[in-house]
C-alpha cells in the first residue's frame, strides 16, 4: 500500500537535526509504549507486518502530526481493538478513571 | 483544595499519557501482560543491547579477515557468534565501506533497524527529513550529519524492511595499527554504522 509513509525522495520536509547523544526513551510513557508493544508482540496479538499496516492505515495529516511512538499507540489500540482483545468502551473508561484519579 | 493522597502535582497527563496508562492498565487487568516484565524489557533496551555490540562485530572484522569474511557472506550467523541475534536482527547484511565505495542505510517507510547490534534507532532516523532525504540526495544528507566525501565516491543507499537489516562495516580509521579490538570498538560510533559518519584518522 503506497501512502503518507511512503517518505523516499519526498522534498520540503525541513532539516534532519541529527543529535549524537540522547536518552533511548524521552518520557516515561514512550518507555511503557515499547515494553507495550514488545510485550503484545511475545503475546502473539500481531506480527510485524500487521503492526506497521496499522500505522500505514492512519489519516496521513495525524501521521505527520504526530510523534513515532504516538504512531505504535495508535496501531497497538486499532490492532487489540479490531481483534477484540479490548474493546474502545473499555480504553475509554479506563482513561476516564485515571485522568480523575490524576485530578 | 487539599487533596489527602499524596502523589506530587506536576501537570496534568496528557492525552498521549493516559492512553497509554489506559491500554497497560487494561491489559494487565486481563493477564495480557505483566507491567514487571515491561520494566525489565525496556531496562534492557536501555542499558544492555544498543551501538557497543555493532562496535564489537565491526572491530572484530577489521582484526579477524577470516570473521571478515564470513561478516560480509553470512552477516546473521556471524554476528550471532558474537551473541547479538534476536528480534529486527533475524536477517542481517553487511555492507562494506572502501576507498571508492560509502554505504548508508535507511528506512524509508518506518524505521527497520538491527536492534541487537545498533539497539533502538535514534529520533532523526525514524523522523520524516531523513529518510525523504537520503535517497534522493545522499550527499545533502551526509553534510548536515558534517560528513563530505571525495567527489567520485560511488554512495550506495540500502532501504531496510521488516524482513531484512543492514548495518556498515566502516572503514579502519588510518594510524590505528597498534591498538587492540577493544580499543578499536571503542572508536566505532553508531553514525558510522548506519553511514552518516565517517571515522576520523587518528
């Protein structure tokens, strides 16, 4: 499937900005994200190909928008809900939860 | 108000915190995962497998011609004699820098990378510039990284995918004879393994 990932030989999409030393994780919550995924992986939910096609399956202004991790949440959370591991009502209630408790 | 639990009040979480609280949360709920095994999973990321264990294989081939050749005929099983397999390294290819020859790797659709020997790709490598970039002007890409190369060195730019991994066998750096592997390796950078860096004489 060719797509907003499709990224080779696209121009315009400002400076590289390399950086010679930085954390392997920038926040706590990316650190989640990769165990998260690894974790699922083991767990037999999806193999590699169907992760990365459920980041390719994002609209392609949030896929710019947002930040690489930001793209494994969102295919993690299409995957376990299109297999019925969790459903949509159970994330958001979830989320509801911990927002209050963070209040 | 004061509140009576005691946890420290800093910003509220974000959106992207709390879904990702959320779906751990859930998950752990229903025996999917242990929030323990996480712990320990990124621990190891973070501290045992990343560049030091491509430094090791690449210092090794410039002692050992023999490991040099098995290296660039089967990467996969010659760096696994070295202990580095595992997860986004099942199938690995090394690429050799010459005198007339740079390679560099990318991923132009995500970010396919040798884990066990380079560990988790760095921000700029998963980021959309470089990988639009490299491909169509290698050269551009390679002076904002600090690197010129000799007008008629041949560049060859490798696209990773899921299935398949390169990693760049940097040349020796000149006035190194005496050393040892290990104080080689400590001279290999990640850059200089993914080819947007190339190692300065000593």
């Amino acid at each position: 499937m060719n797509g907003i990932h499709d990224l080779g030989g696209m121009d315009g999409l400002g400076p590289i900005n390399p950086v010679k030393e930085e954390p392997c994780f920038k926040d706590e919550w990316e650190r989640r994200m990769f165990g998260l995924f690894v974790s699922c992986f083991a767990g037999g939910h999806y193999n590699v190909d169907e992760f990365r096609h459920a980041i390719e399956r994002m609209g392609p202004a949030h896929y710019l928008e947002t930040s690489y991790y930001e793209h494994w949440l969102a295919s993690l959370e299409t995957l376990l809900t299109e297999k019925g591991v969790v459903t949509q009502d159970e994330l958001e209630a979830r989320k509801k939860f911990i927002a209050m408790e963070d209040a | 108000m004061p509140h009576d639990h005691p946890h420290a009040h800093n910003k509220p979480l974000s959106d992207v915190e709390l879904r990702v609280k959320a779906l751990e949360s859930v998950l752990s709920d229903k025996g999917l995962i242990d929030p323990e095994a996480i712990d320990l999973i990124v621990e190891t990321y973070e501290t045992k497998i990343g560049p030091r264990n491509g430094a090791r294989v690449v210092a090794k081939a410039w002692c050992d011609p023999a490991y040099k050749d098995r290296l660039l005929t089967d990467a996969t099983a010659a760096i696994s004699e070295l202990g580095f397999s595992g997860v986004q390294g099942e199938d690995m290819v090394v690429v050799e820098n010459t005198e007339t020859v740079h390679n560099i790797v990318v991923c132009t659709l995500c970010s396919c990378y040798p884990w066990p020997t380079l560990g988790l790709p760095p921000v700029w490598y998963r980021a959309a510039p470089y990988r639009a970039k490299v491909v169509k002007d290698p050269r551009g890409v390679l002076e904002e990284f600090g690197v010129t190369l000799p007008e008629d060195t041949e560049i060859r730019v490798w696209d990773s995918n899921a299935e398949l991994r390169y990693l760049v066998l940097p040349k020796r750096p000149a006035g190194t004879d005496g050393l040892t592997e290990e104080q080689l390796s400590e001279l290999v950078t990640r850059d200089a393994m993914i080819g947007t860096d190339v190692l300065a004489a000593r």
